[in-house]
C-alpha cells in the first residue's frame, strides 16, 4: 500500500514545546517551474486558505523583485521547482516524543531506536563516497552536476 505524501517540519528542538508540525493528506498541490510563474503561484497560496507547507527556492526572489526580475530567467532553471507548495488537509503539532514516535510507525521499526529512524536511512559512510560519485554521476539527470565539495 502506498503512503500518502506528508510533509514532516522538524527543528529537532528537544522539549515537550510541540514545535515540530506533520502535514498530511494533500489536497492541492502548485508548482512554479519557471520565473514567469512564480508570482500566480504565490497569489494562488495567499487567496487558499488552509495549511499550506512547502518550498521557495532562492532563485524565486529574482522573479519578485522588479530590479532583478531580468536576471530571473538565467539564473533559474534547475532541476527543482521555483515554488513548490500544498494545501493540506491536515496539520498535527508534535512534541519530540511523538516525532520519534512517528518516525517509528511509520517506518515499521520495532529495534525501539531513540529517534525511531532505525530503518527510515541507510546511515552515510562518507569515506565511501569517493568511489560512489562515478556510479551517481551515470545515474544522474542530463545536465545535473555532481561533483565532491
């Protein structure tokens, strides 16, 4: 069975202070790809209430500034959305207990791990990377750059 998307907002305070917020059941989803789109898309969320949650890339403020506006159209254009964002139909505050708790049903973990990410993530072996980058790179999207930093 499939999951319906969510959206997990975490600033992995510890405390009981219900900060993290669990987003679920999208039902409406608007996506600006270019910088042409991203003030609709915008005016769109502000006219729609409801729980909104989503992503504003950088590059999308160019395309809000009339000054910088001309830059917009060469500096935009990457893989991911300008705007990306969805009305849910529901919003959960959590405290830390219920992330953890979360995170453990949801990844079917019975190791009782503190965080309950025992089996969300493979953990990254960094001194791996090196020989991993070439395998990445033939996997990658044409003109997407993969490169160590």
């Amino acid at each position: 069975m499939i999951r319906a998307p969510f959206l997990l907002l975490d600033d992995a305070r510890q405390g009981d202070d219900g900060s993290a917020r669990l987003y679920e059941n999208p039902v409406e989803i608007v996506v600006a790809r270019r910088e042409d789109e991203v003030a609709a898309a915008l005016e769109r969320i502000a006219a729609t209430p409801g729980w909104w949650a989503g992503a504003l890339a950088y590059e999308a403020g160019l395309a809000l500034e009339a000054r910088l506006a001309p830059r917009a159209a060469a500096r935009s254009g990457a893989a991911g959305p300008l705007v990306w964002f969805a009305r849910f139909a529901r919003m959960t505050p959590l405290t830390s207990a219920g992330v953890a708790t979360w995170l453990a049903a949801e990844s079917g973990d019975r190791s009782g791990a503190a965080d309950g990410s025992a089996r969300l993530a493979r953990p990254i072996r960094w001194a791996a990377m090196p020989a991993l980058l070439p395998r990445c790179r033939r996997r990658s999207a044409p003109g997407i750059s993969i490169r160590p930093t």
